[in-house]
C-alpha cells in the first residue's frame, strides 16, 4: 500500500489487494519451523489495474521473531522508485523487515 500511495494510487488498500502466501523452508525434507535464510514464500495479490499477481519472496527468518523479505523486482519495483513529486525514493516493498508475534 505505501508503494502505491507513492506512485499516485490512493485507492489500493490492504483489502483491495487481496493478499495471500504460502511458505516453505528448504523444501520437502526440512521442517517449516524456525528461523534461517532458506524461506521461500509465495505471494499472490492482485495489482492497482485488478490484475492478479504471483512473486516468490525470500525471507530470512531471525531467531528474535522478525524476518527480512526481498522481493521480485520484476513485479515489485527497483531499489529506488519516482513518486509523485518527482523524487527518487526508498522501494518499501524491494525488501522489508517485518516483527511478528510468534504465539499468535
């Protein structure tokens, strides 16, 4: 969503996107669990033109409950992109970190 906010696309919202993942850790012989640089998501949303979208993120999950994602720059956009204004800013979803409550 803050990308799209960037780019000039208040519209998009979390529920709009229609967001949903699946995971898995180092393939079909290693347990889904605990933390590691071998997490592969799949992530399917659908884009501010209603079309829908897959890209395969990599995370590194930390032992503190936080991970970092990177993304498919051919779906999500360089390092860098153009707002509105004209500058050149910080891609949010290029790669983020993210905390999450392990016991939820």
């Amino acid at each position: 969503m803050q990308q799209q906010q960037l780019l000039g696309h208040p519209g998009v919202t979390t529920a709009s996107m229609g967001t949903s993942s699946t995971c898995d850790r180092g393939g079909p012989t290693v347990t889904d669990v605990g933390a590691g640089s071998d997490w592969i998501c799949m992530v399917t949303w659908v884009d501010d033109a209603a079309k829908s979208q897959t890209g395969k993120f990599e995370l590194q999950v930390h032992a503190s409950s936080c991970y970092t994602a990177n993304g498919p720059a051919s779906l999500v956009g360089s390092f860098t992109l153009t707002d509105t204004s004209g500058r050149e800013v910080q891609n949010p979803v290029n790669a983020f970190d993210v905390c999450f409550d392990p016991d939820a």
